[in-house]
C-alpha cells in the first residue's frame, strides 16, 4: 500500500510537518525531512492500527495526483510512504475460504517448498496490496 504524503516544508525554526492525504486525522513532522518521512509511516501504522482496534474502515487509497491538484495542498511537497500490509496488524485470524482448484495447486506447490499455504497466502498477498 502506497500512502500519498503533503510535506509542509520546515525550516530552523519550524519542523517539516506531513500529513497523509488518504487517513483524515493522520498528522506526523520531524526536524529534517528524513525524520518527517520515517514519523510519517510510524503515524501511518498507528493510525490504521487504531481504525482496525475500533473495527473502521480503512479508506481507500486514491492517486496522488487527484491529491496534489486540491488547492489545500498548493505549495506542499508530495511523497509517498510504501507500507507492508504485514506491518499494520499481525493479529492472526482463522478463516474457511473456497478456491478454485488451479489456485489451490500453485498454493500446495508453494507447501511443496516448506511453506505452509497460510504463509504462502500472506506472502503474496502482501506484495500484491501496494
């Protein structure tokens, strides 16, 4: 998952402050712009962290650049904050799923290979959910 960031530019007296365009209420900064961007994603894991300990949604991603046309953002910097859906809520859950059998078979291959089909499953679903 790719979450948009507006970087509000620091300077000696003030820090860089982000804002992540896609989490309302999602706010970080840092005194140099690496700091900024490291709190950013730390702000990204707590707060999605949060929306899930209180059963919300998350809210979808939308592109950058419908972001970066609001005039809210004008003057602001853009980045983005690659995030590990892995990260946000290692919490197990048990579920009964149905697949077609083509799927199940590169799933088994994969366990084939010591992985268990639930690894396999997170693993490439976690590089897909950019």
């Amino acid at each position: 998952m790719r979450y948009a960031i507006a970087i509000e530019r620091g300077d000696k007296k003030y820090a860089y402050g982000v804002v992540v365009a896609d989490l309302p209420g999602c706010f970080s900064a840092g005194d140099t712009l690496d700091e900024a961007l490291a709190n950013a994603k730390e702000a990204i894991l707590l707060h999605l962290d949060g929306l899930l300990d209180d059963k919300k949604p998350i809210p979808a991603l939308r592109p950058l650049e419908e972001h970066s046309k609001k005039r809210q953002w004008k003057g602001w910097t853009w980045a983005v904050v690659d995030m590990n859906a892995n990260e946000i809520d290692k919490k197990a859950e048990r579920i009964n799923i149905t697949l077609p059998r083509g799927v199940l078979r590169v799933i088994d291959d994969a366990k084939r290979a010591a992985e268990t089909r639930s690894g396999y499953i997170a693993r490439v679903g976690m590089s897909g959910a950019k």
